[in-house]
C-alpha cells in the first residue's frame, strides 16, 4: 500500500496547482486538511463522463488523461494529467455530471477534495474564494490565448508544441536534457494538437528523419527537445 502523503506534502502539492496559486499557505493549510489521498492502479477509470461530480483530484504521481466518447463511438483525447496538475476542479463549486472520463495511464497517486467539504470550506472563509476565482481567471485567460494561438498555427506548429509541452512534464518529473522518453500514441498526440492522426504522424516521420525523435508503439523519444523550437511558431 503505498505510503500516506503527510499535510505538508499535500500544502506543496496543492502550492504546485495554479488554480490555488493566490492562497496563502495558511489557506493552502485548511485546503490540505479537507484532502484525502487516494491510489489508483494503471488502466483505471476514476470517473466517467455524466458521473456525478462530487470531488476533485490533485496527480501527486503518475500520469492520467481526459477523453471523451463521440456520437459515432471514436474516443477523443482532451488532456493529460502529471503531478501538480488538477482535474474535476468544477466539481469544488457545483454539482453538475461530469463532462469527459478520466483514465489513469499508470499508477497514480493523488489527493481527492470532496465538493461538499471544500464548498463547507469556502462558506467559513470567504476570503478564500475570491483567491480561487482569481486562479480560475487566470486559467481560463490562458486557456484562451492557448486557443487563439492553436487557430493560426500549423499542424506541425501544433504537433511540436503538443511534444514540447510533454517534455518538459517530464523534465520536472525528473527526465534529462536529452533522450527525453514520452509515453503517448499517436492518436493522442494528434487529437492533443487538433490534427488528423494522419497529418501528426506525417510530421512525426519528418522529425523522425531529422533525428529529433525516434517512433516506438505507444512511445516517442524526443533526442533533441531544443530542436522542436524551430517547428513552433
């Protein structure tokens, strides 16, 4: 069983979240006392889409991915999830059903936030949900200008941002400057970029030949991450 994370664990973990970026330790303090962790296995479903949304998550370890089912049954990929990152936070405000299934892609280890507990939270300390709206701003803008720049890039620009953005996850997870190992299909990569799996893998053999990266199932190796710069823009 894996072990406990300690409250002061869980104050840096949640100090990492930009959505509690503007929360004084203090704040980040009662967060933590509300949080419970929780360990799921590889190849999980934690929730699915039109769930109840009852709790949120903070990946303390391991890796996780948002999806959605379309109307003619293909699986579309949203998002990724590492340490630090935060996934089903609508569900601290509201209840609303959940919209996209959350899968773990390893083992992951996490702290959960029940809504009721964090809205109990908010109702005794106001002050703490102004900082968190500030947070969820800031997310949002950014979210934004993440989408406004997607909509005048190529399908390479975006393909190299998708694979620059995985690599420095796992450079702060503890990976080198080079041979930088990314679990993730091709699927994934293109439906993360917006493209076509046929375009994506199309850029990915050109970068291929340049030797920035090397193709393996379910695997890319960026050799040369400073090399994907000269494809965003």
């Amino acid at each position: 069983m894996p072990p406990q994370p300690s409250t002061q664990s869980s104050i840096e973990l949640l100090a990492q979240v930009p959505v509690f970026e503007a929360l004084a330790p203090v704040d980040l303090g009662r967060v933590a006392d509300v949080a419970v962790p929780r360990h799921f296995t590889g190849n999980t479903v934690i929730f699915r889409e039109g769930d109840a949304s009852d709790t949120c998550y903070i990946v303390g370890r391991g890796h996780a991915r948002a999806v959605r089912e379309n109307v003619d049954g293909r699986t579309i990929t949203l998002a990724h999830f590492g340490p630090g990152d935060i996934f089903g936070e609508l569900a601290m405000f509201d209840d609303e059903k959940r919209s996209a299934t959350i899968e773990t892609l390893d083992d992951v280890e996490a702290i959960a936030i029940l809504g009721q507990d964090m809205r109990r939270l908010l109702r005794e300390h106001p002050d703490i949900a102004v900082k968190l709206v500030i947070g969820l701003g800031r997310r949002l803008r950014e979210a934004n200008e993440r989408l406004a720049r997607q909509s005048f890039q190529t399908v390479q620009s975006r393909v190299a941002g998708v694979l620059g953005q995985l690599v420095r996850q796992a450079q702060s997870e503890g990976a080198g400057e080079r041979d930088v190992l990314v679990t993730i299909t091709q699927a994934d990569i293109a439906q993360l970029a917006g493209s076509s799996r046929e375009s994506a893998s199309r850029f990915l053999a050109v970068l291929e030949r340049a030797g920035v990266v090397t193709q393996g199932r379910g695997r890319v190796t960026v050799h040369e991450p400073s090399a994907l710069e000269r494809y965003v823009y």
